[in-house]
C-alpha cells in the first residue's frame, strides 16, 4: 500500500498537534499546582485579546492573589521589537504557563524570550515581599 505525501504530512501534523496540546495541558496541571497566584496572574493579564509589545498594558503585566502571607505575583512582558508585536491570546496562556512549568527556580520565577529575534522577555516575578 502507498501512502500519499499528503497523507504523510497531514498525519504528521496531527500528531504534532496532539503533541503540543498535551504538553499545553500538561504545563497547565503543573503551574497551577504550584501556584495558585501565578494562574491568577495569568488569567487577569491574557484575558485582553489584543496584547502588543511593546506596550504600557505589557509592561504593567498583572498581580495574582497571595500564595501565602508576605508573597508576591507578577507577570508582565519587556519587550524592545520594532515593529511591534501582536500576542495571540492562546500564546499568552502557553507561554507563561510554559515559563510557569519550566522554572527551576524555588518560586517558580523565571525569564522566557519568544517572538521574532527573541524581542519579547517574558517575566514571572513571585516570592516572598
């Protein structure tokens, strides 16, 4: 049996999408059993749809609730691309969580570069006040 080169791609497209969701599912589970606060975060800041870098909106980032007493949340993107970029709200999500999932850091903080020549810095700042 042959198999055509439309149908070999279009399989290895769907596996590849599998792929990546689950690893979107699984940076899900992760980030938020380790922190309730950057989940907050998260969602507050990629509920806006027409994120762009740089921005003021970007730079400001979002807040989360407290993890414990005496600790802080804090996510925003730096970013110096000329022209500026557009943050399709399904990456926003991925990526910090992503960020979120990978830190090795003991409060889950940690910077990330996305977007064309790596001109977008995204930041998870939380720990203690």
């Amino acid at each position: 049996m042959k198999f055509s080169i439309a149908i070999l791609t279009s399989l290895a497209l769907t596996l590849a999408t599998l792929a990546i969701g689950s690893t979107n599912a699984q940076n899900d589970q992760i980030c938020g059993q380790r922190s309730a606060s950057i989940m907050n975060a998260i969602g507050k800041f990629c509920q806006k749809k027409d994120i762009v870098v740089p921005s003021d909106y970007a730079i400001k980032g979002a807040h989360g609730l407290y993890d414990e007493p005496n600790t802080s949340t804090h996510i925003f993107i730096t970013a110096d691309c000329n022209p500026p970029q557009w943050v399709p709200q399904e990456y926003c999500f991925s990526q910090f969580k992503e960020l979120c999932a990978n830190s090795h850091d003991a409060h889950y903080s940690g910077v990330e570069y996305f977007g064309n020549s790596n001109c977008q810095r995204w930041h998870i700042e939380n720990g203690p006040l």
